[in-house]
C-alpha cells in the first residue's frame, strides 16, 4: 500500500507538476491576455476617446451640414427671388422698352402733326393776309364809292333843291299864268 500510495503520490505529484505546468501556463496565457486585455483597454480607451471625438466631429459636421443646408436653403430662396426680381425687371424693362417705342411713335406722330399744323397755320396767314388786304382794298374802294355816293347824294340833294323851285317857280309861273289868263278872259269879256 505504501507502494500504492507512493505511486499514487508520484502520480498526483505529477499530475500536480503538470497541472502547475498548465496552470503556469495558463497563469502566462493569463498574463498575456491581461497584457492584452490591458493593451485592448487602452486601445478601446483611445478607440472610444477616437470614436467620441469623431461622434463630436460627427455631431459639430452635422451642425455645420445642418447649417450649410439651411444656408443652402436660404440662398436657394434668396436665388429664386432674384429669379423673380430678375424676371419682374425684365417684365418691366419690356413694358418700359414698349411704352417707350410708342411714347416715340407718339411723338413722331405729334411732330408730324404740329409740323402739318404749322404748314397750315402758314397757309392760313398767307390766305390771311390777302383777305385782309383785299378787305383794305374793298374797304379803300367802299370808302371811295361812299365818298362819291356822299357827294352824288350832295348833288341829288342840290339837284332836288333846285328842282323843287324851278317846279315852285314854273308852279307861280303857271298860277301867274292862269291868274293872267283869267284877268284877260275877265277882260275879254268886258
């Protein structure tokens, strides 16, 4: 028995020695998965550290995308109202261009129409003029024929005057006349 447990004793001897072995082993593969873990930690650590400061970049880029696009936005609305604006001008400018061409036509058309009234208002001064100087000369002549009408009724007045008593006076003369006759057929008769 002593044998027994003496070989029993070498045998859990050796398998203590060769479970110390694995346990050596093992307590190295520990220590290297501890320096790895260690190692691992540290890079997770800076992985983390890495990974929040771009979560924090992420984040800072999203803020800065979220502005960009809402500058993008506004821009975008600023550009379409000047496409507006821009299109509202151009409305304006051709209704002005319009409004101009025929503002021009007008006139043209005015300055024709003043230069004709002008040529006019010309021809009407000559034809004016000769009225007002045929009115002179009809005038001149109305004056001269009331003159000779004046002194032709001075004379048919005179002429009257003197009619009337060679008529008074041939009407005595008859009366004397007749008053002769009387007196000498009153005479006959005595």
């Amino acid at each position: 028995q002593k044998e027994e447990v003496k070989a029993r004793l070498d045998e859990l001897s050796k398998e203590v020695s060769q479970k110390n072995k694995i346990v050596e082993g093992l307590n190295e593969e520990i220590l290297q998965n501890d320096e790895k873990i260690s190692k691992e930690t540290s890079e997770k650590r800076l992985f983390i550290e890495k990974t929040t400061n771009a979560n924090e970049e992420l984040q800072s880029g999203e803020g800065k995308l979220h502005y960009l696009k809402e500058t993008q936005k506004k821009l975008e609305n600023i550009y379409d109202e000047m496409q507006i604006s821009m299109e509202s001008e151009r409305k304006i400018k051709q209704e002005f261009e319009t409004t101009r061409r025929s503002l021009e036509m007008e006139l043209k058309s005015s300055q024709l129409t003043v230069h004709d009234l002008d040529r006019q208002k010309q021809d009407m001064e000559i034809i004016i003029i000769k009225m007002e100087n045929e009115m002179k000369d009809r005038r001149e002549k109305l004056e001269k024929e009331e003159f000779i009408m004046g002194r032709n009724q001075k004379i048919i007045r005179e002429l009257q005057r003197k009619e009337a008593k060679v008529e008074s006076g041939i009407d005595i003369e008859k009366q004397t006349k007749l008053q002769a006759d009387i007196q000498r057929s009153d005479l006959a008769r005595e």
